[in-house]
C-alpha cells in the first residue's frame, strides 16, 4: 500500500469511527444491586443520594474523569454504543450524577478487569441506571457519553461538618454545570474567608464559626456565581443540613 492510499484509508477510518461531534467513547458497568442501596456514600461526601437529590441516576467516575474530586455533582449524558455490541437498549439514554470514584485495579490490565484504570474513561454506574441502557447479561457495554446541564428541583443543599475550629461543608443538589469552583463563607461577626476543598464535594474552612448566621458565595465550574445570604441560622449545629433557594444554571 502506497503512502497516499495509507493516508487515505486512516483519514476514511477516522472519520468513520470517530463519535459524534459533542460525543466521547468510553465503557461502564454496574454496581450497588438492584435497588441502588449498595451506591449511598462514595466519594463525594454526599451520604444518602435520595436527600441529596441525586437517587439512583449516578455513577462513580475513573481518574480521568473525576479529576480528584473536581468532577463530583456533573451530569452525563450516557448511551450505549449498538454499533460496537448487541447487549445495547438501542435508543435508549440516562443521564447521571458523578457520585463516586471508580479507582484503578492495577492487578488487571486496562482491558480485562481494569476498566477504572487511566486513562480509561468508564463509568461503573447504579445498577438501575446502567440497566436503563444495556443488558445485564453483558456486565460491561462500550458507551458514548456526553456532559450536560444538570437540572435540579430546589435550591442547594449545604451541609456542615466537622468541629469547633474545623468546618467541612457539603454542597449537594447543585445545577448547571453541577460542580463547584469556589466557596466563601462569612459569619455574623466575620468578613469573607475563602474555603478550600478537602475532598469530593467537601469544602475547608478553619475558622470559628459556631454560633453565627452564615452565608455563602459559590461559584460554579461553568463560571456562574451566585450569593447565599443567611441561608444557615446561628442555631445550627454540626451535621445539619440546609435547603438554600438559590442554584445554578449554567
């Protein structure tokens, strides 16, 4: 084969099998049973899913997709690619919530076992959900996947943690672009004091804020900022959450 057909046949192949544009390939399993329970938890910090807003429409994402933590609230847009297997729902889609992380299995290769391992992008998604769109015979499908606007009912829900001098505050049930770039947070008797992120959906503040009415600014990842006055009263006490009126859309 000449130079000039070999160029041919791999710009031809290239465009032949390249997804979509907007779409990327990637493969997911399943996890949690039947009903989703085994799925609570994980990684970002959210504890029980159905509180959250999330239910069972999740999944827990590889490296290259979680990102340490960056990725936690993102929506996905999944399908099951029917040109690549015969276990696809054909035409069927789910969107889910980044919940988890899927970590790498080093004791198998990338192709046989180690589906989290980068830079594989995978999702190992609700059982529920990852049945909406293949068939369970199958246990693992090729995908095309896609991030998109997530719509949420209600406000975000903020939830603190931790003690005296150290809050960890969650933030769940958040819209448009699902995930959060940055946190403040000002008390009653402070100024604003930048939160950092410990892990998942969980952000740091080291200050003493028990006591104080607080309020919030948060910025998403798709760059909308919104302000969260007095959403928490000065009662408030370690592990309660709180429904704020306010969410993003972009």
């Amino acid at each position: 084969m000449d130079i000039a057909l070999a160029l041919f046949v791999a710009v031809l192949a290239a465009t032949f099998f390249a997804p979509a544009k907007g779409w990327n390939y990637g493969t997911a399993t399943f996890y949690g049973g039947p009903d989703g329970s085994g799925t609570m938890g994980g990684a970002c910090g959210y504890g029980n899913l159905y509180q959250a807003g999330y239910g069972t429409n999740t999944a827990a994402l590889s490296s290259v997709l979680f990102n340490d933590g960056a990725a936690c609230g993102q929506c996905y847009l999944i399908m099951c690619d029917s040109n690549a297997s015969p276990w696809c729902k054909r035409g069927a889609a789910v969107t889910i919530t980044a919940t988890n992380f899927c970590p790498p299995n080093w004791a198998q290769p990338s192709d046989r076992g180690g589906w989290c391992n980068p830079p594989r992008p995978h999702f190992d998604m609700a059982q529920p959900a990852w049945e909406r769109i293949g068939v369970y015979k199958a246990g693992i499908i090729p995908v095309l996947y896609q991030q998109v606007t997530c719509w949420r009912q209600g406000g975000i829900r903020i939830t603190i943690g931790g003690s005296t001098f150290f809050q960890l505050v969650n933030f769940a049930n958040v819209g448009g672009s699902g995930s959060i770039r940055s946190v403040s947070v000002k008390g009653a008797k402070t100024g604003w004091i930048a939160l950092n992120r410990n892990w998942g959906a969980n952000w740091q503040c080291n200050s003493a804020l028990v006591g104080q009415e607080l309020s919030f600014i948060v910025t998403s990842t798709g760059g909308q900022t919104i302000w969260i006055n007095n959403v928490v009263p000065a009662w408030w006490q370690f592990g309660m959450a709180f429904l704020s009126n306010a969410n993003f859309y972009y």
